[in-house]
C-alpha cells in the first residue's frame, strides 16, 4: 500500500517528467509522442520506475535507448525540481509500457480482426 508521501513524490515526478518529455518531441524534428504513462515510488523514496508510452511504435527501441542513455541528466533533471522536498533523490527506471497496445490488441481479437478464429 502507497503512502500519500509516496503519491505525492510520484505525482511530481510524472508531472515534471510529462512536461519535459513533452518540450523534447515538440523539439524534435521527428513526429513522436512519449506520455509518462504511470510512476510507482518505493517507500523509502530511493527508486523511482517510470512508466512511459511512445507512439508511434517505430520510435520506441531508439527513445527508450536515448532515455537509457541520458538517465544521469534526468535524474539532475528532477533533482533540481525536487531539492526542496526530498532528501534524497530516487534512482530512475525507466520502463516501457505496453498495456495500451496488449487493449487494442484484445479489442482487434474480440472484433474478429486477430489471429483467432471467429467461432
């Protein structure tokens, strides 16, 4: 169970995170989309995993890899947005979040569209 001190770093860690990422696509000369999908703290506040979704599809082995990359800047990043709240500044993990595509994917299997046969 989350506590509100948890919801709360998380909430700001997405929020500062969402605007970022939106002020890199808008950027970039590339037609992407990277939404901070969900943000999940651990109770002593030292891991930070971070939920992202990247659309189109094509873009997402080489964002993720970016991100990868530059994870020591992010995490400068949010350290400066959060100096005055937190003691310590969580590690960051970053994930890729696929559940949007597993919905569409059901719903293309249901409507008769997928692999499966209509019985």
């Amino acid at each position: 169970m989350e506590s509100n001190r948890q919801r709360k770093v998380a909430q700001i860690i997405q929020e500062d995170f969402a605007e970022l990422f939106r002020k890199q696509a808008a950027d970039s000369k590339q037609n992407f989309l990277v939404t901070v999908s969900d943000v999940k703290v651990t109770a002593d506040l030292g891991i930070a995993k971070i939920y992202l979704s990247i659309f189109p599809q094509d873009f997402r082995k080489s964002i993720m890899k970016e991100i990868e990359e530059n994870k020591a800047q992010y995490r400068n990043f949010i350290g400066q947005k959060m100096a005055k709240q937190v003691r310590v500044i969580p590690q960051l993990n970053f994930y890729l979040d696929t559940s949007l595509d597993d919905v569409e994917k059901l719903e293309r299997e249901l409507r008769g569209e997928g692999d499966n046969p209509v019985l």
